[in-house]
C-alpha cells in the first residue's frame, strides 16, 4: 500500500454479497474468541504482528495512552515516520504530512482490530484506546480486550466477557461504536500536529477503516464480500461516530483485462507533496477514471525500511 490506500486488486464480476451472507459457524469454538483471527491475518500479512497482553513500553513501544496524554510522546511517535520518510525520499518531510503518514500508519492496523473479527467470526471487541501499544520498527500492537459483543448463535455466546446482541444491525452498531471509543481521541491527539479540521480527521479515519479491510479481504480471497460487507458498515449516516461517507466502490474497465475494484478517498494522504508525479490510485486530487491496472495491492508501510 502506499502511505494512503491500497489499489484495487482484479475484481470478481459485479454482484452484490448483502452484509453477513454467509455461514455463520454453529460448532465448537476452533479457539480463544479474538485470537484465531489474528492468527489468520498473521497468516496472510506477516507485516502486522498482533498479540494480546498488557499495553507496553520502552524498547520501541509507545502505549496510546502515553501519546493522548503527552504531546512530545505523540511527537516521537510521529518522528519515526519523518526519518522514515526522509530515508525513503531524500527530502524532509513536512511535520503535517509526517503528522498524516503517522495517523495513517496508526489506524490502518488498529482498525483491523476490530473489523477482521467482525468479518471473519462476528465478534466485535470492546478495546479501550489506553489499552493497545505499538512498536512501529517490528509492525507489532498489544491489546487488551475487556468484552466483545457476538450474536445469539456464537459458540463463544456463553462466555463471561461476551455481550449478546440480537442481529447483524445491533453487531454494526457495536462495531461503529467501539471503532470511535478507540479512534476519537486518537484523532483529537493528533489535530494539532496534522493542522486540519474535525471532517477532515473524520474522512481520514475512515478511509483507514475502509481500506483496512478491503486490502486484508483481497488477500483472503474475498475482496467482494469485504467490499459489500463494508457498504452495509458505512452506509454514510454514521451520527454519532467519527466517521464520514460511505466507501464508494466502483469497478474500472480497461480493455483487455478483468474489471478492476477501486474507490475515492475521502481524504488526502499528502503523499503529492513527496512526490508531485505520484498520485495514490484512489487520489481524491485527481480521481482518475482510467489508469492501467496494477498487478498487486501493497502494504501499508508499517515496518522500519531497512
């Protein structure tokens, strides 16, 4: 992925998969509610190392709860990416594009936190914000859980830290919910130093949440159903919550090859002013309707380059 959005990977032919049209598991639990989920995407993008335990610190780790509180913590986590960026193109970095690289980098993997289990088992957990730390050189995050909300027919429905909820709707709801307990204050934080408006922040974490799961839904092989499963999330009247929009999916022709997925963001990355020849293939800037289709979705960009 670029600093960004992740390009649109080789789409299926058109046809709409409606929110939570799938078999729902009815057996056994195959493991610890949460976990199995993140040993999956391990699987699938070994870039992201998520485990569970207590928030840390020292040693390149930087627990949230230590950024919202203290600007020259969230000011160190930032500087990672301007070295990062200076390292990748020869030029500093201005502190507000490195501010936005630096969100970005942050609520991409977070986000994932909640919405792969909702994709995958639906379950939603509850993580409070000062309850995940980071450690950006080695693309790792701890969490700590505190609930998660499931449906009636979850194997894991009997269990102390579950809370039932009756349908997908309700499910939805929950994820929206939790996404902004975590994600609000992180936006807040970050204001100052990325130097733009509320709807802005708002377009930016959303677009985050979006292509989060898009990217990670291609590489399980189900793009479609992450991409419908999404319009059904963000259907654009999201009050109360810190997002904005809705996803915005289209499908590119180009003659000679399959039809290509893609989308507008919301917000802009900023990565033009590193590169002014670049745009990323959802640039909202240009929002080109014809460009030759990429071979492969990329990563994020959550490591240290080496």
């Amino acid at each position: 992925m670029t600093v960004s959005s992740i390009e649109p990977s080789t789409a299926p032919p058109p046809g709409e998969v409606p929110p939570g049209e799938r078999p729902l598991g009815k057996g056994p639990l195959a493991g610890p509610p949460l976990l199995t989920t993140y040993a999956r995407l391990g699987e699938v993008f070994p870039e992201l190392h998520i485990r569970s335990g207590p928030p840390r610190s020292g040693q390149g780790w930087i627990r949230t709860a230590d950024f919202l509180r203290n600007p020259d913590t969230l000011r160190e986590l930032i500087a990672f990416d301007a070295r990062q960026g200076l390292a990748q193109y020869g030029e500093p970095l201005r502190p507000d594009v490195a501010a936005g690289f630096c969100l970005h980098r942050y609520c991409w993997p977070v986000a994932l936190l909640f919405t792969l289990p909702w994709f995958l088992e639906r379950r939603v957990p509850r993580i409070p914000a000062d309850q995940v730390s980071i450690r950006r050189s080695t693309g790792e995050l701890t969490f700590r859980a505190t609930e998660f909300h499931c449906l009636p027919d979850d194997p894991a429905a009997g269990l102390p830290t579950a809370r039932v909820v009756p349908d997908e709707a309700a499910l939805r709801a929950e994820l929206l919910a939790t996404l902004t307990e975590q994600l609000a204050p992180v936006l807040a934080a970050f204001r100052p130093e990325i130097r733009r408006g509320p709807h802005t922040l708002r377009g930016m974490a959303t677009d985050d949440v979006i292509e989060g799961l898009w990217y990670i839904g291609s590489l399980l092989g189900e793009e479609e159903r992450a991409t419908a499963e999404l319009a059904g999330l963000l259907p654009g009247a999201t009050e109360g919550t810190c997002f904005t929009g809705r996803p915005g999916f289209r499908l590119l022709e180009h003659p000679g090859s399959p039809p290509m997925r893609t989308r507008t963001r919301l917000s802009c990355c900023l990565l033009y002013t590193v590169g002014p020849a670049e745009s990323c293939f959802s640039c909202p800037r240009t929002a080109r309707s014809t460009q030759s289709p990429p071979s492969l979705p990329s990563s994020p960009g959550l490591r240290e380059k080496n």
